[in-house]
C-alpha cells in the first residue's frame, strides 16, 4: 500500500513538472517575458510593449528580425525545394561555400557545413586528432566550445558542471589564458590541436589579444599541431571584421562558425585550410540536415546583406560608440570586440540585467558575475545605444 501511494505522489509531481514547463525539458532558465513578435532591433512582448534586443538570442540575430532579403530568400528556397541530401548535387550549396569563404578573406581551401556550433567544433576536433594521430588537445581557460563529447571536453569547467560523460574521448589540458609562457608546457608533440575562442563570449567577452593567439600559432607550427578558431560567436563579422583571424592577423588551420552566419536558420560551417582539406576523402565526415538548401539560402542571404548594407563598419562604429558612451551608472569598464561587448558592472550583472529589462533593454550576462554581456544585431544604430545609455545613467550605480 505505501508504494502505491508514493507512486501515485511521484506520478502527481512529474504531471505538476510538465504542466509548470509546458513538457518542454526542465533545463533553461528563462527571463520574465514572452516574446510575440520581431522587427528590426525590437522584440514585443506578449503585453504589447516593445523591448530593445541587445542580446539577439545568444548572439544570433545578426541582421536584427523580419529583414526582407533574408525572409525572401528562404521563401524562394523553400518554393524552389526545401531538401536535398549533401549526395545530390545543389548549386545553392556551392554558392554557399564559394561566398563564406571569399567572405572570410582567409586563405581556406574546404568548407563542410553542419547544423551547430557544437557539431562543428566536434568535426574539427576529429580531423585534427585523425591527421595527426595523436591523442591530447589544448584548450584555454574560460573557454566555452559546446555541450557534445568532445566539444563539452575542452570547455572550461565542463566536467565540474554538466559534462556528463564518464570519460573524455581524448587527454585534455588547458591553458590560462594569455599566459604565454605557459604555453610550451601544454602544447607538445602529443598534441593534436590546440582550440580557442579568440574572443571568449560566454566568459564574458574576453578578448585574448593577438600576441597569446600569436605565440599558439607558433608553437602548433614548431610540434606539429593544427590550431582550431572557434568563432561561433565571435565570428561572421562579429569583431567588425570578417574574422576574428582576420581582427588579430592570425592564420589558424581550421575556423568554426555558426550562430550569426544562419540569422537564427540553423547552421554552422567548419573551415579548413588546403593541407586540412587534402586530408580528406568520401565518408571521412558526414551529416543529413548540414549544407540543407534552406541553410544555404540563409547563409548567402546573410553574407549579402554584411556586404550591401556595409554592416562590418556600422558594427565597429556602433561598437565603438557603446565603449564611449555606456560606461555609466553602475558601468565602471569595457571589454570584448566589436558587438561582443562585456560591460563590467559594480553591482551583480544579474541584478542590473533586471533592472535594464524592467526598462525595456534585454542584456545577456556571462559566466563573470560582473559582466553584462552585449551581442546585438549588427543592424544597430546610436540612437538604440542611446536608449541603453540613458537607462544605465537612470540606475543606482
Ligand atoms: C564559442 C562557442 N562555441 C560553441 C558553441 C556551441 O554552439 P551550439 O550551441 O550551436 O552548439 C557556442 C554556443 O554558445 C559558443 O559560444
């Protein structure tokens, strides 16, 4: 009898569970408002009122909401045909690789697109750890490279938190971060690859300076090791430039990109340098949904409008006027690269993220409890960080 009641309990708790989460999966915290609809910089809620996207859905919101060209493109695509596998040929495909890589202004020769940062960095890591055949990466201190095995096992702190794994799939080491004397020890003959987020976002907005990123380029090239850029979120013209290999002037073996590069369409690339793509040949990597038409069509969609609306100078000027203006209120500092801005807060970030909301600005924070991190679309203009500055300027420092 006692089981059946505490069945019957458990039962009742799992049914109040789904009901409070609406049976989506209990793991993300969410901020206190629903989002009706979009346009341009500005989300409305559910009551109507319009609220300022400084954090573009972690970054992805690259050319802001409803823009027409990309809106039309995937219309098209998905008239002309929504579907084909990576085994028929597609000329939106190519197109597609043709114009990431001409946009990247790095001399990369492959690109293989998949459907998440996370899954990209995965790929990458695989082909370094395959063409090398050794069996450690170095990762940097802080760094966030995603939640799957591999990509999970180089992230900062990981293990400690959510990895979940009982083991990683390879050694792993990490480096402080900007310690270059520090580097040598960690990056040996044994290592495959060395991966780094050039600026980290989810720390914070940290930005590693070009001669850390530099000196890792160097050692890889004295032990033989590939050097992997994670710009998931730095990336696709985040810093101002194409690049962050491009922002720093250095060269890595292989560039990972995603978020910004779909405009909330998912999708992710992975690209390599001539001697990486030699190392390839059929069935070495694969995906269903990766490189999909309508993927595609975002992807040109998006790098055509960084293009045609000069949004690469409009985010170093915006960005620069946010360092100018916003350090305010409770903001004592700046930090990051173009619109990856980490604003350095005296109160709990948290806390002024709050009160920002409460005004109708969305921030994001990071794992730096006094950081308030900014990724807004690249579509923004002074007039909208003035609304941030103002709201700042109102609050209790
Ligand atoms: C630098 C970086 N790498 C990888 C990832 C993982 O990307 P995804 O969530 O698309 O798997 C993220 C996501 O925030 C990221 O910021």
């Amino acid at each position: 009898m006692p089981k059946k009641k505490e069945s019957a309990s458990s039962a009742s708790a799992i049914r109040e569970a789904a009901r409070q989460h609406d049976f989506l999966a209990p793991v993300f915290a969410q901020y206190p408002f629903e989002v009706a609809s979009a346009q341009g910089v500005w989300l409305t809620n559910s009551r109507g009122e319009r609220v300022l996207d400084l954090y573009g859905g972690h970054a992805v919101a690259s050319l802001g909401y409803a823009h027409p060209a990309w809106t039309e493109a995937l219309a098209r695509q998905a008239e002309s045909c929504q579907f084909q596998s990576n085994a028929v040929a597609m000329r939106v495909r190519n197109r597609a690789a043709r114009r990431l890589v001409r946009f990247s202004r790095l001399p990369f020769a492959s690109v293989f697109f998949v459907n998440s940062g996370a899954e990209a960095n995965e790929n990458a890591l695989k082909v370094a750890l395959r063409m090398t055949r050794r069996e450690h990466v170095a990762a940097i201190e802080g760094g966030f490279h995603g939640r799957t095995a591999a990509a999970g096992a180089v992230t900062w702190g990981a293990r400690e938190k959510w990895y979940g794994f009982p083991r990683t799939p390879f050694e792993v080491s990490f480096i402080p971060r900007g310690d270059k004397a520090a580097i040598a020890a960690q990056v040996t003959r044994k290592t495959a690859a060395v991966i780094v987020e050039p600026v980290q976002g989810l720390a914070g907005a940290v930005d590693l300076g070009a001669s850390f990123l530099a000196a890792l380029r160097a050692r890889c090239d004295e032990v033989g090791a590939l050097l992997i850029f994670d710009e998931v979120q730095c990336g696709m013209g985040r810093t101002g430039e194409p690049f962050a290999a491009n922002y720093y002037n250095v060269r890595p073996d292989m560039l990972t990109t995603a978020k910004a590069l779909g405009n909330g369409y998912p999708c992710a690339a992975l690209m390599m340098s001539p001697l990486v793509a030699a190392s390839l040949k059929p069935e070495s990597l694969g995906t269903t949904f990766g490189g999909g038409p309508l993927a595609c069509a975002a992807m040109i969609a998006v790098i055509g409008a960084l293009k045609e609306q000069k949004l690469l100078e409009r985010v170093r000027r915006v960005g620069n006027y946010i360092r100018r203006t916003c350090v305010a209120g409770p903001v004592t500092a700046h930090q990051g690269a173009g619109l990856l801005v980490g604003l350095r807060t005296r109160r709990p970030a948290k806390e002024i993220q709050a009160e920002l909301l409460e005004c109708c600005v969305l921030t994001g924070t990071s794992v730096d409890p006094h950081v308030l991190r900014l990724l807004p679309p690249f579509i923004l203009e002074e007039e909208h960080v003035d609304v941030l500055r103002d709201a700042l300027r109102d609050l209790d420092p």
